[in-house]
C-alpha cells in the first residue's frame, strides 16, 4: 500500500496583539512572517495573541504539535525574579498566555522554537534571567531602514551546528541581524539549557543561541531568522527541522 501523508502539524505561535502596538499593520506584517516560516516548511500555523479566548486557547493547547514563541515587549521582570532595572514596555497577558503554552508543551514533550522574546522566555521560564538592558544591539526597527547586523558564532558539536552546518558540525560563524535591548549573559543561563552561539558586545559574550541540556527539542535565537531579508538563508534549515520535529510519532499525531 501507498504510504498515507502525514496530517500537517499544529504550530501554534504566540504573537503581539497588532492592535495595541504603536503601528498596527507592521505589527501585523511581523506576525505573518512567524506564520509563513511554519507554513512554507509544511506546518499549519495557528496564532494566538494576548486577546484570544478561553475557548480558542484550550483547543488551541490541546492539539498542538509544536510550539513558537515570538518576538515582541520585553518579558516583567518578575517573570525571573528581579526588579525592573532597564526594562521598557511590558504585557503581562502575554507574559500569561506564553507560560501557559509553555507549561502544556514541556508537559507533552513538544518541540519549542523562541526567537528573540521567545528565546529570553525560553530562558526565563527554564529558570534563568536577563540582562535587562545592554547597548548596540537593537538599531532600527524592522520596516524602518535596513536591519543592524552582527557576527554570531555556533558552537561547534552543538545541535544547531549541525542542523546549520550538517556537513560541517564544527560550527561557524554567520551575520545576523540584532533588534534587542535584552541579552542573556553567561551567569543568566538556566542550569538545563545549553549555550549554542555568542555574540560580543559592551558587557562581554552574550548567549544568543540556546538549545536543550537534555536533548529535547527546545532552541532559541536572539536573532530573527524569520525575517529573510537579513539572516543567512542557512537559518530555513532550523525551521525545517522544527516542522519535521513536531510532526513526532505516529502515535501522537
């Protein structure tokens, strides 16, 4: 018999509430970009805000596959303990909605991808903190004039290593773009997670890669590799992977 294609998987991703942000249609077209990098890699993307319902939520949990955390606000500091010393704008229904999907995939064991906010919730949800403000990394905003660019180096012999490099694991070093004022530090890791690329800066290396001590499948960039124009096109390999990820077993699709 003919092998049956498997069922896409549900990816939901976490996004901004476009409504609430200083302008609505970029908002808007940043949120897509997220939806179309799980789409065009096979995945059905469902998107889920700070406003969706009860309802929408739970059935959205319930049959999930994988999950992607967004960028956006800057996460309360409360969320890893600390006082507010350099964070700005902050939503703290988002803050609800994401340690709430956060919560239901590590219960699951689902793949979770971050990036940017996604990648410091990642870190603060597992245990770790921030740095809550460090110069140079954040130039003009996405849609505002072309992006800020910085090196990143992969450490070699880590997961993402070979996904980004599969002939050559031993790591490298890519240009990515930067549009944070939140970093995680070395001391800020949480104790379960593993550093998977750096990047310099005014208060030293910074972690902005991160992926799963254990072997789960749960990474996170600081860079926006959704956004084309200025990653590396090596970067649709990790979208890849996290869509085939999510596909999982049969038994649980």
């Amino acid at each position: 018999m003919p092998d049956v294609p498997s069922p896409a998987p549900r990816i939901v991703v976490t996004v901004a509430v476009p409504a609430r942000q200083a302008e609505p249609d970029l908002s808007e077209r940043r949120n897509a970009l997220y939806a179309a990098a799980v789409a065009r890699h096979g995945g059905t993307p469902v998107v889920l805000d700070a406003t969706s319902m009860p309802g929408e939520r739970s059935e959205a949990f319930a049959t999930m596959h994988g999950l992607l955390i967004s960028g956006g606000a800057d996460l309360h500091p409360e969320r890893y303990g600390r006082p507010s010393r350099g964070s700005t704008t902050v939503e703290l229904d988002r803050d609800a909605l994401e340690a709430e999907a956060w919560e239901v995939a590590q219960t699951r064991t689902l793949p979770v991808l971050g990036i940017c906010r996604g990648f410091q919730a990642i870190n603060a949800f597992s245990g770790g903190t921030l740095l809550q403000h460090v110069d140079g990394h954040q130039g003009p905003r996405w849609g505002k004039g072309p992006a800020l660019v910085h090196p990143l180096r992969v450490a070699p012999g880590t997961r993402l290593a070979r996904i980004l490099f599969p002939t050559n694991s031993g790591g490298g070093v890519v240009r990515v773009n930067s549009y944070h004022h939140q970093a995680v530090r070395p001391s800020d890791l949480a104790p379960n997670l593993v550093a998977n690329a750096w990047a310099s800066s005014p208060a030293g290396d910074l972690v902005e890669g991160l992926e799963a001590a254990d072997g789960r499948f749960v990474f996170g960039l600081q860079c926006h590799p959704e956004r084309t124009e200025s990653t590396p096109p090596t970067f649709e390999r990790l979208f890849g992977v996290f869509v085939d990820a999510a596909r999982g077993p049969a038994d649980r699709r």
